[in-house]
C-alpha cells in the first residue's frame, strides 16, 4: 500500500453536490484538504434535471449562499433561464429557480475547486474507510492502493453505492447511467453501520432539431433576473475563472416548453407495465412519492388524462433537451414509442434513454446532528448517502458536514441550525431524528416556521452565523452591512413619514397598498430590494407573531415529559399500532413519542390530553422520592 506523504485533515470522498460544498467549507474554514472523486470530468454533475432551486430547494440555496456557499453564485454565473416561482403567491413560498448549462456548471465549479487554497482534489476509486482500533477515522484506501491519512473524513458519494441500473429488461452496475458503481459499501457496513435501499429515476434526453416547438407552449424566464446570490452580480464574479454569463446584468435567457402526455401515450405505458423493472418486481428499493415516474403516474392516478412535460434545455451549446415530467425505467422501444405519442415529440429522436437507479444508503438516525456517525468519531455522511434525493439538498447537508468536520477537527463548537432559523435545520433535524423512509426532499409543508424561513430573508438569518464561523469571508459580510444599514434606515423612515396623517408602516401592512402607490420622493428613498423586504416584513408581521406563539406551546408540548411506565392500554382511543410502538419506544417526552413512525398526529394529540388530565398523579409519580 502506498501511503499519500501529505496528510490531510479533512477528507471528502466524492464530488457531487454535497462533495463540492463540504470540501470548499472545510478548505475556508483553514483545514488542508483534500477531495477525492471517481471521475474528475464530472465534478457537480447534475445527474437529473439541469435546474438548481424550485419550491422549498430555492430557499435552500439562497440558505447555502448566505453561509458562504458555492452553488448559488455557480447557477447564477451559469444560468440560461431564471425564474421565481409562486410568484403570485405569498413571499414564503416564493423560489428561485435557475436553469443551468449542465456542463458549464461542472467546468466552473471544478475551476472553483482548483482555485480554492488549502484545497487538493485527486481521481481515486475509494474503497476503504480506515479506522482505529479506538473508533477513529484515520483515512481513506483507494482500488489502486493508495492509503490517505486524515482526521476526519466525509461521504459523500451519492447513488453510487451498489448502483444498480435499470432500463427495461437489463439491469447493470453503475451509479448514474455510463459511471462505474462503487462497492464501498460493504467496508461501511463491516464497522457496523445499517444500510438501506432506495431508487430514483430519470427521463430521456432528446435532440431538439428533432421537437416540432409550434405544437409546444414557449415558457420564458423572468426580467430582471430572480439570482441566488446575495451578493451583487459584480462582487459575486470576482475572481472568476469560468463564467458563462460574462456580463452578470444581460443574460440571453433561454426558453423551456410545455406539451402534454395523451390518451395514447398511457395506453402504451400501461400496455408495456409488465416490462417496466419498477413493476415486475426487479426493483426493490423505494423510490420517491413526490416525485413518480411515469409509470407510477399512470398507475397511481388513472384517473388523469394528461400530465404536464417540460422541455429543458442542456445548455446553451448543445441541442440536447431533458424531457421533465416523462422520468422512466420501461424499455427503449417502449420510450421511444411513448415519447412520439406526445404533441410537438411525434419525430424526437432519443440522444439518451431515462432510468432507474438503485443504491444503498445508511439511515440518517446513525447520525448526530453535525453529521458525524455516532459509530466512528470523525466520520460524517452528506447528502445521498444520508437518504435524501436533491441537489440542493445534497449542497446544504456537504456544507454543514464539512463545517464540522473542520470546526472538530480544530477543536471548536459546532455549527448546528435550528429549525426556526433555516430550511437547512429542518432538514437535518427531521433526518437525524426521525430517519427517513422514502427519497427525502424538502417541502415548505415541511418547515413549521415557513413564514419566517423565506428565500428573501435568509441573508438576515444566516450571514452572522456564518461570519462567526468563518465561513463567511469580509466581502460577503461588508455587502451585508452595506445592506443592512439601508435596511434599518428605512425600516425607522417607514413610522416617522407620514402621508395623510397615516405612518407610511400603517399603509404597507394593508394588503393591497404595494411600494408602488407611495410618492415617488418617498420610493426613491431606497433601493427598490430594500423596499420589498420592508414591506414583506410590515405584511407578515402579524402572522409571524402568531406563527411564534404557536411554535411556543408546540414547544413546551413537545417537552411535555412522560413517565417511563406509563401503561399506554389505559389509555382509551389510542390505536392498536400506537399503543404496540408506545410501549415498545417506551418514549420520555411527546417530542420523543412524535418521532415513532407509525404514531399518528391524532394518538399524539390523545396521549397529550390523557397526560395532561392525569398531570397531578404523574407530578408526584416522577417527583425525586
Ligand atoms: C438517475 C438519477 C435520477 C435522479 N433523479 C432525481 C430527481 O428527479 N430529483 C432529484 O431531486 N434528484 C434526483 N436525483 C438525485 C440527485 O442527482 C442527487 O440527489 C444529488 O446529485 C446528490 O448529490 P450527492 O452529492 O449526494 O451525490 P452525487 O451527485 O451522486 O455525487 C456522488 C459523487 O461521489 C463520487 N463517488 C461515488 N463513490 C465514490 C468512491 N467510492 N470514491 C470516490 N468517489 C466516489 C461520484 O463519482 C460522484 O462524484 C437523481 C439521480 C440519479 C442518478
């Protein structure tokens, strides 16, 4: 075995999206470190849809940009067409949504990679986790004998782990379609770690010479450009080495198009499910809900006639288009046949096919909440691995482990975020403590702080935090300051100005007075950004009080603390299955007993009242004797 001379402390195994971002937040943070990856020509590959954001993702990113965080600035600099989605809808479930060049995304960020000190990132097969015999990571082993030594290590390697690919009748190894499969898992398993299996999909790709667009609806983005990064488009791009959008202001956007599935595209699928591997039994793992492939939506909703397709640009040089809404494993000859039955699709020539892909991953209640395994100190999992399906999901959770593994190694507090303080909480907690057992993706439903935790507040959540961390460099946090100057400036002008004896505040908290309908001398006070975040505040105040409230009781519910021999068959309405997984769990507090799978809202709610009359006794049954 070779060993590497140079030791690292941190190392990331794998660059996908929560490789990339961990290794860059372990390398600002001050750590040496190094990134090793199957394939360096597929850096931050977007394995599915070329898109960064979207409904609850979009908060995300802009949550990653505030820590200091890559992806954000990379769709931006690379983007072919940006959009806020929910646009009519309230400000919390308002998302960025960027439509990227695939490949430029990945050149640049491999350039941000390269140019980031204190970082080295190296082609390697990983095969290995070496640890002591006291519980510690100490490195890495690579398939061609290569030992590196480190004091922390991270996994992040995604649906590689027993990839299995599916189209049709064959099946092969891989981890995405045309990469090879990684066996690491076993060695993870041999310390003792649980794994499980889970599956996605994805649809075809298709030559765009060979779409009818006149039979297509034209989807634009939006002006001006709804970008992720918190920072200025000028102070974002410096430094750059790649940048597709080389004047940050005039973007040539691209346009995406709508057509339909039809009557005759569902009775193909539904005469070829005998050959789909998703329902002939071949596949095993559970796959997403949220996000079905095509055969499940015949399936599961037989009922609809039609369901929506995008056509997604690859990017800007080259004429491949992602076909989003069509995500399959059935044969070619079935896709092929299914995708000419679509309107404006009649002649599409496949370039790719779509397909499934199962893997294993490790159950992320074998984490705490850093990150790091509670099986082997200094060993930490983000993003696929950890059961969740996204890219942005990925980014936020490769952040936060590689700010840990960073901060422990150099012997400092943690960086954990609550779930009243972002999107990135919630998502962390809900895994660490409850697990997962499908795909995980982010959801506003999810969040229940959403009306603070929006897209357009996160620099004001989360700039701070990062700064104290050193995540955030001196640029990030002077254009923050800058901002929030103004910000505290106007937010007093608003109570002072007055227009027709009413404080301007007063006119901006009525829900159909807009920043638009005050003089233009008192508009041209602030910028119009700074506007909107003031009037977003003045709107939601009243629900964010309330929503704090409610947080408040859930709060001192949840700690309500139960007595560990409780005998739950005395307690009338609960169900046969909470009653079994209660006693069994045996749980201390209701914040505990909400966690079982298998107990439902309405048991909890019975057990919280039971609990609540039959306080007195309890009182004196956990009193100190
Ligand atoms: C076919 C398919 C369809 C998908 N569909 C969707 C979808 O519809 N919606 C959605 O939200 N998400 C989807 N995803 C998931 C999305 O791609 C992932 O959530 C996201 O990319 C996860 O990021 P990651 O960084 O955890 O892992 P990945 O992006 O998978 O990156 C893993 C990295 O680890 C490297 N690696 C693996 N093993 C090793 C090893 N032993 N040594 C060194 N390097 C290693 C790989 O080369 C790669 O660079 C899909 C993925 C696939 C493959």
């Amino acid at each position: 075995m070779y060993a590497l001379p140079k030791e690292y402390e941190v190392i990331v195994v794998g660059s996908g999206h929560a490789g990339v971002e961990a290794a860059l937040a372990s390398a600002r943070l001050g750590c040496p470190t190094l990134l090793l990856t199957q394939n360096l020509d597929t850096v931050a590959q977007m394995s599915c849809n070329p898109a960064i954001g979207g409904s609850a993702k979009g908060q995300i990113v802009r949550e990653i940009d505030a820590l200091g965080g890559a992806m954000g600035v990379n769709a931006d600099a690379t983007g072919i067409q940006f959009r806020m989605l929910n646009r009519s809808k309230g400000p919390s479930v308002q998302a960025p949504r960027v439509q990227c060049d695939k490949k430029a995304y990945q050149f640049r960020m491999k350039a941000v990679l390269e140019s980031t000190a204190g970082l080295d990132i190296k082609q390697a097969n990983v095969s290995r986790i070496i640890v002591d015999g006291k519980g510690n990571v100490t490195g890495v082993e690579t398939d061609l004998g290569m030992a590196v030594y480190g004091k922390a290590v991270i996994l992040t390697s995604g649906t590689f782990l027993r990839g299995l690919l599916h189209v049709g009748e064959t099946s092969r190894p891989g981890g995405r379609m045309a990469d090879t499969s990684s066996g690491l898992s076993d060695s993870i398993c041999q310390l003792g770690f649980e794994a499980g299996r889970f599956k996605t999909g994805t649809p075809c790709r298709i030559a765009g010479r060979s779409i009818d667009f006149t039979k297509c609806e034209m989807q634009r983005g939006d002006e001006p450009l709804p970008r992720f990064s918190f920072l200025p488009p000028k102070a974002a791009a410096l430094g750059e080495i790649f940048t597709l959008n080389r004047d940050p202001f005039h973007v040539e956007q691209v346009p995406c198009w709508i057509t339909h599935t039809t009557a005759r595209t569902h009775d193909i699928i539904r005469r070829n499910l005998y050959r789909s591997p998703l329902y002939n039994g071949k596949i095993e793992g559970t796959g997403p809900r949220y996000c079905p492939s095509i055969e499940d939506k015949i399936v599961k909703f037989a009922e609809r006639e039609s369901h929506q397709i995008f056509l997604e640009p690859e990017g800007r040089h080259t004429d491949e288009f992602y076909v989003n809404g069509l995500s399959t494993s059935l044969p070619y000859d079935v896709q092929v046949d299914f995708i000419r039955s679509v309107p404006g699709l009649e002649h599409a020539e496949l370039m790719r096919p779509g397909y499934a892909v199962e893997y294993d991953y490790f159950p992320p209640t074998q984490l705490r909440p850093t990150l790091e395994t509670k099986l082997v100190d200094g060993l930490y999992f983000a993003g696929q691995v950890n059961g969740t399906s996204g890219y942005e999901e990925a980014a936020a959770q490769g952040l936060i482990a590689g700010a840990n593994a960073a901060l422990k190694v150099r012997q400092r507090a943690p960086l954990i975020l609550a779930r009243h303080e972002a999107y990135i909480g919630v998502l962390i907690d809900d895994l660490t403590s409850i697990g997962t057992d499908e795909p995980y993706r982010m959801f506003t439903s999810r969040a229940e702080h959403r009306l603070s935790l929006r897209q357009d507040n996160a620099d004001q959540r989360l700039t701070d935090k990062g700064f104290a961390v050193g995540l955030v460099d001196a640029m990030r946090r002077e254009v923050f300051g800058a901002k929030m100057a103004q910000l505290g400036e106007l937010r007093k002008s608003v109570y002072e100005l007055k227009i027709q004896g009413k404080p301007v505040s007063a006119l901006l908290k009525m829900t159909d007075f807009k920043v638009k309908s005050l003089p233009a001398e008192i508009q041209r006070l602030s910028p119009h950004e700074i506007w909107d975040l003031v009037e977003i505040d003045l709107k939601y105040e009243g629900y964010v009080q309330r929503q704090a409230g409610q947080n408040q009781k859930l709060i001192r519910t949840r700690a309500k603390p139960i007595p560990s021999d409780i005998d739950y068959e005395r307690i009338a309405g609960l169900r046969r299955e909470s009653r079994q997984k209660l006693a069994a769990a045996r749980p201390t507090s209701i914040g505990h007993a909400e966690q079982l799978r298998g107990v439902t809202p309405a048991d909890i709610s019975i057990l919280s009242i039971w609990l609540e009359k039959n306080r007195l006794d309890i009182c004196r049954e956990m009193a100190p004797s």
